[in-house]
C-alpha cells in the first residue's frame, strides 16, 4: 500500500509540474498541449531521474528542487542556444519588436545576441524552477518527508543535512 501511495503521489507531482509550462499558454490552446507533452518529456528524461537520485541521497527539499530544475531547464537551452559559432560566416537578424536587430554577425554574436542568449536561457531556467517547485510541493503535499540528521530543522538550507541523513540512513540499514 505504502508503494502504490507513492507511485501515485510521484504521479500527481510529475503532472503538476508538467502543467506549470502548459499554463503559459493559456489552458485551451494548442501551444499549451504541446507545452505540455514537451514538459512531461522532459521531466521523464531529466527530472525523475534526478528525483530519485536526491531521494536516494535524502536531499528532496524545496531548493534542491528549485536548484535542479532551474539547471536541468538551463543547461540544455544554453547548449542548444549557444551563440558563438567562428569561423561560420553566419549571421541573423531578427525583428525585436521595434526594429531589426543583428544577433550574430559573421559568426559572432553581438551585445543584443548575448542578451537574448541570456535572457532564453535564464527564462527556461525559471520555468524549469517554477515545474519543480511545482513537484515538490505535490510531492510534499502528498504527505512525503524526507529524513534528516537529528537535531536538524527539518527545511535547513544546509546541504550537509542532506550528506547528513544519507549517512545515517546507510549506517540504519
């Protein structure tokens, strides 16, 4: 019974946070389906994993969430949307909103080109941060608590609690 309870809490946190994305879009449009379907990909590819290894180590907590997702949303946007390509002979220009704007000239990325690197990846990086908090506080909801050294307050922000509780576990098993 204690599996199934949380199996399906787990389920209810990964829905939830694959809902944070979709809520940008608005509920009823098609950018919100794809959003959606994205997110869950996403958090079955990269989050879960990275759920159940901090939940091996004891260290679910509401900024390791918050940590994870934002690094998990921001790293593979910046690898993907990295700018700097020499030697290419590349250039774009796109349309800001109030004029055109070069981005990368000749393969290099202007001021406005790393501002808009910046501000896509800082951007799904609190995305990513919003879904996981969005996760843990299901997850937690749900009744989950995570074991901590004791004498610990039980949300310190001190990464040792969660060294802490690990070792204490493994010396308990």
């Amino acid at each position: 019974m204690k599996h199934l309870r949380t199996f399906v809490s787990t389920l209810l946190a990964i829905l939830a946070a694959a809902a944070v994305p979709a809520l940008l879009f608005g509920i009823e449009s098609d950018a919100a389906c794809l959003a959606f379907i994205l997110a869950l990909a996403w958090i079955l590819v990269l989050g879960l994993p990275t759920f159940l290894i901090l939940k091996g180590r004891g260290c679910v907590r509401w900024w390791s969430a918050l940590f994870s997702g934002f690094l998990l949303a921001a790293i593979p946007i910046a690898l993907l949307g990295w700018p700097y390509h020499p030697g290419g002979g590349m250039s774009f220009s796109a349309w800001d909103g109030h004029r055109m704007v070069d981005y990368v000239v000749n393969g290099i990325p202007t001021r406005a080109g790393w501002r808009q690197f910046l501000t896509s990846t800082f951007g799904f990086g609190a995305l990513g941060s919003a879904s996981a908090l969005a996760f843990w506080l299901v997850w937690r909801l749900c009744g989950h608590r995570e074991p901590v050294v004791p004498g610990t307050p039980p949300e310190t922000l001190s990464l040792a609690s969660c060294q802490g509780a690990a070792q204490t576990r493994a010396r308990n098993a």
